[in-house]
C-alpha cells in the first residue's frame, strides 16, 4: 500500500487511488486485440457502495485468469476473474449481480473480445475472389492457400489478409489453424 504501484501489476501499472490507470489498461487491451488474443474487460456499472466500488472501475481479464486493473475490491475482482474466463471461453458478453462486503450489491458488465475467426480458403482460382471479398466484408480473417505461386498471390487477393503458398500435405505446418478457424 502506498508505492503506487499494484502488486499483481509489476512497474508496467501506475495506479492512482489503488486503480489502474484507463489510459494503461486500453493499452494492454489494444496489444491483446492486436495480437488476437481473446480478453474480457469488466466495468461496475452500478454499485451500493460508490466510496469503495465506483461505477466506471474497469478490470481486464485474460486467458488463464490473468488479469489487470481493479475492481476496488480483492474479493470481488476474484469473483469477477472466474466468471469472465468462463464468458471469455463461451465468447459471450454478459452483465452479472454480484453481493460483496455486508451484502452490498453491484452490477459488472463483462464484455468478451475475441479475436475474428478464420476463414480458410484453399485454391486461388478467379471464383475465389469473390470468396475473399465477401468473407473480408463478413469479419473473417482470410486466409488464402494455394500450392501454385501464380495464384497465392497477394496483388490477386488485396481482401486476403495471408496468402500462403502450400501444398496440401504441408496444410498443417503452413496454415495458422485454431479453434476459430473454418
């Protein structure tokens, strides 16, 4: 207490009155989207207790109960930490009651980011254009794979967000393939 400084945090975390700063907190959000990380952010939106669990404090929570910020209450921030992993794996976003501290009550929403699934292509052919392009407008992230060098062309495919050139027994080893992949 005192050092500025949350202990879960590290030096990457300058509080202020025990919070982290929104300013540092949408920076690691911003890192985790961009390097397509799924995190959940939690924000109080109304609380009993607004000395202690103000509306606005906001906590993030990321893959392996990893999390950053706080709530305003360790008790609180734990509760919040197991159900927003639970949402973050369903992919779901979700406003939950929680009773803390002499049966005070306040209400988190949890919002679960998640990064856009993929959409795997394979075979440059000219009808996978239109492929490409309605896939890119839908919010995939499009993959295009083809063995030949002339048609996993990334000149060809602008809307593609890879192209990668492989041969279908090297699928596995060449193509990022994940639980959101398709």
């Amino acid at each position: 207490p005192g050092s500025g400084l949350q202990r879960h945090c590290g030096s990457l975390c300058r509080t202020r009155d025990g919070l982290m700063s929104h300013i540092k907190l949408y920076q690691l959000l911003k890192k985790s989207i961009r390097d397509e990380k799924p995190v959940a952010l939690a924000t109080i939106i109304t609380s009993q207790d607004e000395d202690q669990v103000r509306p606005g404090r906001k906590l993030a929570v990321f893959a392996q109960d990893h999390a950053e910020g706080s709530l305003g209450d360790a008790g609180l921030d734990k509760k919040v930490i197991e159900d927003a992993t639970g949402l973050l794996k369903q992919g779901k976003s979700k406003t939950l009651t929680y009773e803390f501290a002499e049966s005070l009550k306040v209400d988190v929403y949890i919002e679960s980011m998640l990064p856009p699934p993929s959409l795997i292509i394979i075979g440059g052919d000219p009808d996978a254009v239109p492929i490409v392009q309605a896939a890119r407008q839908l919010g995939f992230k499009v993959v295009l794979v083809d063995h030949r060098k002339d048609f996993a062309n990334p000149p060809k495919y602008p809307d593609a967000d890879m192209t990668v050139i492989s041969r279908p027994e090297d699928l596995e080893r060449n193509v990022p393939f994940n639980e959101r992949a398709f």
